[in-house]
C-alpha cells in the first residue's frame, strides 16, 4: 500500500528521500515548467507551481529523477491541444487545423518550436526516461481501469518493474488506491490528511 | 545603460516566488523609466533557480501591463546570467503573455479560460 510523503515537509525540513531515485508523473512536470503561462495571477496556481518547482529543484540536486515514455506521450498531448486552443482562443481542438497550423501559420510555428523546444528540454535535461521491456499483454491484463488511469498504470508498472525505486512524485489520488507497496510523494493536502487519517504517513527519519 | 543584478535586488538567489517577479518588474519599469540610452541589463548571475510564475510576473508583465511586444522587450533590455535552458523558459513565457493579452484584448474572461482548458 502507498505509505505518503508530505513533500513540502520533507524538503522545508531537509528530510530524507527513502529511495535513491523518485519517479515524476505529469501533473507534476506540468505545474513545474507550467507551459502556458497559468499560473499568471491565480493565486493557487503561482502557489503550486512555485512549491512543484522548490520541491523538485531540492530533489533533483540529491537523488536521481526518472520519468517514463508514458509521461512524456501525456505531456506531449497536453502541449498540443492547449497550443492551439490558446492560439485559436477555442474550447475544441481540431487536429487537421492544427496541422494546418503547423505547416502554414508563421506566428504558430515560431511558438510552437518553443513549446516543443521546451519539451525536449525536460525530457532530457531533467529527467532520466525509465524505459524497460515489458510484455505488452501483461501490462494490459494487470490494468485496473476502474481505479486508476492508463497512463498512471504505465508509470506505475514502470516503478514496480524498476525494482529498487518505488517512489512516484504525484498529486493524482488514484495512486493512492494502489496495494502494492511503495512511496508516495505528495503536494496534494487532500492525500495527505487521508493518509493521516489511514496512518499511511511516512515520516522521512533523519536529517541531511 | 542600466544594470540590475537579481540576487541582489531580491537578496536571494532563489527566484521562485511571483512577488519577486512583481518586485523586479517595478525594477524594470522603473530603470525603462530613467533617462539613461541603451538597454537595461538585467544580471542573473549567481541565481540558483527560477519558476515559471517569477518569470511571468518579471517580464510577462511588460507584455500585459505596459503593452510591451516581444521586438519591444529585445530592443529595451537585454539577459545575462541565465543558462540558455531558463532564457528558453523566459522567451516563452514572454509568449506566453502575448496570447494572453491577445484574450485580454478580445474581452475574453482570460481566468475562466484557462481554468477550463489548462486543468490536467
């Protein structure tokens, strides 16, 4: 079962990590470089991307960061409809548009470079990408869809298979539905005042 | 020209919070102000790390509140100190405010825009 890590508490009071590494999920990486400019004046958001970034910056410079294929696919998708829903000022994205776009529209093209400029960045600068053979099949059989998301399955399987690291920094809940045992890093109050309640708290012990 | 050195200015080379992003754009604004030739440099020497929200609210701000284009900004003020994966973030974050002001313009309720399309 996860056992919860307060993430703000760990690195405001300089705990340790009780892994050597730590798996990122995307709505981390998205509240961190925050790609579309969100966080401008709402107040919650500048909060979040302002801890993700504090949290992370401390992290990386001690453990080992890794993220896998699947985050970036999800990422990747995020980038690419808000791109054009921004651009367009639309609620629907239109993929053939979009291709329109990307091929014919010069102010498009010079923004989109950069968002996918930025894109490469985190995931090769940042982040170490877990890749691992797996057995397809057994990766779809295993998957739970009525408690989890596909995309939290794949990363998910990726920490147990990686064997040693089973540390996942995510605000999503579903993780925390999860039987298996390992580690789960949190900025979300909400998993942590349940974990509290379920004495699923983990309290990092000594100090750097 | 006019130079301000960040960590200084904000006595911490950790650049993450947006009040002091609002802190060095009143600097900016303040330096573009002065009667003084060429740009203003801005010196991030020494930082540590810097947040998206700093970085809009230092010079996303110039686009939205003084109507500043992104010609405008390389004309008047010139980066250094920065390794080139955070000026990336910076130049973007600059167009990022221009399609915000674009919303803005437009008469675009710009915080229920991005709170239904950018939630994840």
């Amino acid at each position: 079962m996860a056992q919860v890590i307060d993430a703000l508490d760990l690195v405001n009071n300089q705990k340790r990590l009780p892994t050597e590494a730590f798996f990122v999920d995307t709505n981390i990486i998205i509240n961190y470089k925050d790609p579309f400019g969100s966080s401008y004046k709402d107040k919650r958001i500048e909060k979040l991307n302002e801890d993700t970034t504090k949290v992370l910056e401390h992290l990386k410079s001690l453990y080992k960061a890794y993220t896998t294929l699947s985050v970036s696919q999800e990422y990747y998708k995020y980038i690419h409809t808000n791109s054009y829903k921004l651009y367009k000022q639309t609620k629907e994205f239109r993929l053939y548009d979009f291709k329109k776009l990307r091929e014919t529209d010069i102010s498009f093209m010079n923004i989109w470079e950069k968002y996918l400029k930025q894109f490469k960045t985190v995931f090769t600068k940042n982040f170490k990408i877990i890749d691992k053979e797996f057995n397809g099949e057994d990766i779809i059989i295993e998957f739970k869809g009525s408690l989890v998301d596909f995309g939290d399955h794949l990363l998910f399987y990726t920490m147990k298979y990686e064997g040693v690291n089973k540390c996942i920094f995510s605000n999503d809940s579903d993780f925390y539905s999860y039987t298996d045992d390992f580690f789960l890093l949190t900025l979300n109050k909400k998993i942590i005042n349940l974990a509290k309640q379920d004495k699923k708290i983990y309290h990092p012990s000594k100090k750097h | 020209m006019k130079n301000i050195i960040v960590v200084n200015l904000l006595k911490s080379p950790v650049l993450l919070s947006a009040e002091k992003g609002e802190l060095l754009f009143e600097a900016i604004k303040k330096a573009l102000k002065s009667k003084t030739k060429g740009k203003v440099i801005i010196d991030f020497e020494g930082y540590r790390f810097i947040s998206s929200t700093f970085l809009n609210n230092a010079f996303g701000q110039l686009c939205i509140d003084l109507n500043f284009s992104e010609k405008d900004i390389k004309d008047k003020i010139e980066i250094s100190g920065l390794n080139s994966d955070d000026e990336d973030d910076l130049e973007l974050a600059i167009s990022n405010a221009q399609l915000r002001k674009r919303l803005i313009e437009d008469n675009i309720n710009v915080q229920e825009f991005y709170a239904s399309f950018m939630n994840y």
